[in-house]
C-alpha cells in the first residue's frame, strides 16, 4: 500500500489545524431556522438484541457509549424515504410550500446508490420541482454543519428565499453485522431544517470549520481507487471501518475549540448560550465535550441514548427536540459537529420566532 493510502495521523492544536475557516463580519443577508422535522424508522434494535449475534452486551454497551437503542430502516425503505418524511413535516411546520423551495440539500454518507441524485430523489418526491438539488455524500457527520453553512451562503443571494437541508443516514446499512466496533454505534434517521432570511440580529451569526486528513474512519472498497469486486466484498470492504480510539481523540480535541471559536466570533459568551446541539456520536464524547467547556449538562440535550449515532441526521434530532421544546425567540445556540475525514465545524445561531407554548414573538 503507498504511502498516499495511509492513515495520516497528527494531533493538531486548534491554531495549526488545517483549512480552518470562519465568519470575520456576520452575513450580509441574515438567515435563520424557520422550521424542523424528524423521521425515525419504526424497528427498535436494543443492545440486548444486538448481543444475541455479537460478543457485547447491554452493559458494555451503554458503560462505554451511552447508548441503550437505536433504530433501524425496514427493509425496502432507504435513506431518500426517511429524509422525505423529516422534510414533509418541515415543510408542514414552516407553512412553506414545496413548489416554493429554491434548492434541496441532502447531507448523507448513505445515498440510495451512486447515481441517480439522493437530493433529486427527495425533490422530486416532494414536488420541489424548481429547487436545486444539491448532495453532500462524504461529509459524514459533519454533513448538517456544512449543508447549513453552504444554505446560509446561498441566501445571500436574493433569488433564493427557502432553502431545505436534510441531514439523513442509514447507517445500519453500511455498517458489518459481524463488527461489534461499528455495529453498536449507529442508527437511522434524518432531520430536515428550512431556512430562510430572518431579522437583523438573528439567524446564523458565525461559523467555525476545521480538518485534518485520516483514514481511521472509512469505507475502504467501492470507489475509483478499490472497485467493488469478488476481492473486496470477501474482505468486507463495502462496510464502514472506525478506530474508534482515533474518533474519541479528535472529537474531544477539536469540539471544545471549534465551538469556543463560534462563540468568539459572534462576540457572545458561552455563558450566554443557552442551546449546545452537538453531534451524537456517543454519551462519553458529549459529556467530555461539556466538562472540557465548563457547561452545565441541562444546556446540552441528547438523544443518542435511543437512537444511537445517525450520522448527519444527529444534529438535526436534538436541534428538532429543542425547536419543539426549549428554543424561545432570542435564544442563542451553538450547533456542533464532527466527522470522518475527519471534518468538524460549529455554528452560532439566535433563534426569531414563537416560542413553543405559542407567545408571541419575543
């Protein structure tokens, strides 16, 4: 194997990591969240269930990542079906018709398959007839940070008024029912967010991205470099691989700092926020990510415990509990991620709208 194929493998410090990207002066045109929606697949597999053809159980499982459940896609349904369902109910919530959808994001590292579009798949079926749809495959989980912060960018220009990104994963689909190291972890789901211009003072305020080039995270075969063949389908190289000690060091080095960061450059204290919606990847890294922060646990809500890691659709679960539950008009939030690549970012929001008991706005 060349050199070129090889994990590479450094630890960078939050100011020599790569591509590190950010907002200097806030958007000229402020975007905001209008409205959510969640699909979650109806077949519970709890650990129990998971130990019957693996060598864990119930208690390994929950004492090392926090998760008791997760869900997984009945068979014949696929990623496109779940991230439909999150965006109907989107789109019921923000009173937005689909004719009326300029573009269509689809962040997911489990198309329905390689060609045709995934986004197209979903616009079509919504009847989005005249949007733009646009796929983001090999974000992974950091797929909702950057389908929001390419949707905010979009917005700044005024031919576009509404804009949906999907976050959707079928994980259990990519990962080996042999391979207690991946199978334990994921779940299905999607989440969907409309965005759309918003007040001055609200919406997106700042972003934060960084990456750093790892193989320790992969789907090794079924790309240009390793075709699917004979070869690599014995080898098991068509599912997900994770060194899941390289995924604990770099989330909990580089969440704390890229969230900072969002702070910093929205000129507002972590104290001031009241919403962290951070990936789910596993309890421990979340609750890592809280004690290095100094942050009370009640600002970080969570729901890998039932539905395990979704990939791009994590972010989108709690964000859609929190817009339906806690977020109140002016509220600020910090949404956060990490994915293989490994790619992380976090962005900084102040809600506009209608708090969730129906008061007026602010």
């Amino acid at each position: 194997m060349t050199d070129r194929r090889q994990h590479v493998q450094r630890t960078f410090r939050l100011d020599e990591a790569p591509a590190i990207a950010g907002a200097a002066t806030p958007l000229t045109r402020p975007v905001g969240i209008g409205a959510t929606g969640l699909y979650v697949p109806e077949q519970v597999v709890t650990n129990d269930d998971l130990a019957e053809t693996l060598d864990t159980s119930d208690e390994w499982i929950t004492s090392r990542i926090g998760i008791r459940q997760r869900r997984f896609l009945t068979e014949g349904m696929a990623t496109s079906d779940m991230g439909i369902a999150a965006a109907r109910q989107a789109l019921d919530r923000s009173g937005v018709d689909a004719g009326d959808l300029d573009v269509v994001i689809v962040a997911t590292f489990t198309p329905d398959q390689p060609l045709p579009s995934t986004a197209l798949i979903v616009a079509e079926a919504l009847g989005a007839r005249r949007a733009l749809p646009l796929d983001l495959s090999q974000s992974a989980c950091a797929g909702g940070i950057h389908a929001i912060l390419l949707a905010a960018h979009l917005l700044q220009n005024d031919a576009f008024r509404n804009i949906l990104v999907i976050g959707a994963d079928a994980g259990s689909r990519l990962t080996d029912p042999l391979d207690r190291g991946t199978r334990v972890f994921f779940g299905d789901a999607a989440g969907a967010a409309l965005l759309r211009p918003t007040a001055s003072g609200f919406g997106l305020l700042s972003w934060h991205t960084g990456s750093a080039l790892s193989y320790e995270v992969q789907i090794p075969a079924g790309g240009s470099r390793r075709p699917t063949s004979p070869e690599t389908v014995d080898e098991r190289g068509q599912f997900l691989k994770m060194n899941g000690r390289a995924v604990w060091d770099m989330a909990t080095g580089q969440l704390p700092g890229s969230i900072r960061q969002a702070a910093l450059r929205a000129g507002v204290g972590l104290e001031d926020v009241r919403h962290f919606l951070l990936h789910q990847a596993n309890q421990n890294i979340i609750n890592e990510t809280v004690s290095s922060l100094g942050i009370s646990a009640d600002r970080v809500p969570t729901t890998v415990g039932r539905l395990g890691n979704t990939g791009a659709a994590s972010m989108f679960t709690v964000l859609h509990e929190a817009m339906e539950n806690t977020v109140r008009h002016g509220d600020l939030m910090i949404m956060a991620g990490i994915g293989a690549g490994f790619l992380w970012g976090s962005v900084c929001l102040r809600h506009f709208g209608p708090d969730p008991s129906g008061d007026a706005w602010g």
